[in-house]
C-alpha cells in the first residue's frame, strides 16, 4: 500500500471516528434532556396528586365555595391530560392561578389555617413546587445544551444526516414558579 493509500485510509478512519463520536455525544444529550423532562413529569404528577388531598380539607372548612373546587378539579383534570408543550404549560398555569384563588382563600378561615393536615400539605405543594421550579430550571438547561450541540459546527452536519431534531422547552410563566402559600399562623389543632 502506497503513502497516500494509507494516508486516505487513515483519513477515512478519522472521520468515521469523529462522526460515531459526535454521533454518541448528540445521543447522551438527547437522552439527558428526556430525563430531565422525566423528573419534571414526577413533580407535576406529585403536585396533582396532593391537589384532591389540599380540596377536601378545605372544602371541609368552605363548602359553600363549590365554585372555586369545581374550578381547580377541572383544570387539574385539564393538566393531566396529554398535551403539546404549549397547550401543557397553558394548562399548568390555569391550574396554578386555580390553587392560588383556594390557598388565598384559606386566608379568610382561621380554623382551616390552624389545621394540622391543612398545614402539613401546605407545606408538601410548597416542598413540591420548589422542586418543580427546580427541575424545570435542569430541564431548560438540558434542552439548551442540546439545541447547542444541534446547531454547533461540526455536530449540526452528524445532526442533520441522522435527522436529529429540536426538543420542546417547557417553561412556566414567572407567576406559575412562585405559588402564593396561604400564611399559617396560630396554634395548630390535631385532626
């Protein structure tokens, strides 16, 4: 084999090396940004989870607000259902202004805000909101890492030829990151 036989050889090589290794990094961000989305799903289903739990207690000290339940069942119902991205974050953000109507309202029921289990999940969506605000802050950055690495030169060429494509980017709206929590104060009983 000639000088420029191996020369082409090793060429070819090279490239086929960079282009299974750009390949594999475009692969692991793919991956990293689902499971970044995965976590935030783990949260959203967390936070609907507590939201039956947090209306029945209130709804214990304020029936007659049946208006204000019915209105945060349905746009729970309406957030766990399959959406797009951008129909998931309008629905997300109705449920939000729907949670923060019920927990400003607990502000008018001293009793309610004296309640043990009032208290205690109070605190769980707090908890459970800051990890959302979390997650979806990893999640973003994951997504932007990627769409980095799709439209930086060289991986926007390995990109293109295996067709990989955009991921969607869920971010609330500021309001929806910082959920008014009703002021507990006074003695709490024990329910």
């Amino acid at each position: 084999m000639t000088t420029t036989g191996i020369m082409a050889v090793v060429a070819a090589t090279a490239v086929v090396l960079a282009v299974v290794w750009l390949y594999n990094r475009l692969v692991r961000a793919r991956v990293r940004v689902d499971e970044a989305w995965a976590q935030v799903a783990t949260d959203l289903q967390r936070r609907h989870d507590l939201i039956p739990s947090l209306v029945g207690v209130v709804r214990g000290y304020a029936a007659h607000e049946s208006e204000l339940f019915e209105e945060v069942t349905r746009a729970r119902a309406a957030a766990l259902g399959p959406h797009p991205p951008e129909e998931r974050r309008a629905a997300e953000d109705a449920l939000t202004d729907a949670l923060a109507r019920l927990l400003l309202l607990a502000e008018s029921y001293p009793q309610l805000r004296a309640d043990a289990v009032f208290g205690d999940l109070q605190t769980e969506l707090a908890a459970t909101e800051d990890r959302l605000a979390f997650a979806r802050d990893f999640a973003a950055h994951r997504v932007a890492r990627y769409h980095e690495l799709l439209d930086a030169f060289p991986s926007v060429l390995v990109a293109r030829l295996f067709r990989f494509e955009r991921r969607p980017t869920f971010v609330a709206d500021e309001h929806a990151r910082a959920v008014p929590t009703a002021t507990v104060t006074g003695p709490r009983s024990a329910t």
